[in-house]
C-alpha cells in the first residue's frame, strides 16, 4: 500500500499565497491583481525557504 505523505511547505506556501491574494484583489481588476499578488508572494517564500 501506498505512503501518503504532506509536505508541510506546500501547505504554508498555499495557505500564505491565497490570504496575500485575497488581500492583494481588493483594487483594480480582483482576477488579475489575485493572480499576480499570489505567484509574486509563492516566489518569495519559494526563495525565503532557502534560507530557513
């Protein structure tokens, strides 16, 4: 049978990324100012966790 595991990083990435989107879609076009404040937030950490 299979092992299922999580990486906790993925889940703070993911969770991090969503609350900085949300907070970031608030002016101008939401779709797109969600989608840029997301990957530019999921950039950071991936680059963050380097030196953690």
């Amino acid at each position: 049978m299979p092992d299922v595991t999580i990486n906790l990083w993925t889940l703070i990435l993911g969770a991090a990324s969503g609350l900085a989107a949300v907070l970031g879609a608030r002016t101008g076009n939401r779709l797109l100012m969600g989608a840029i404040v997301g990957a530019v937030t999921a950039a950071i950490l991936t680059i963050a966790r380097g030196y953690f």
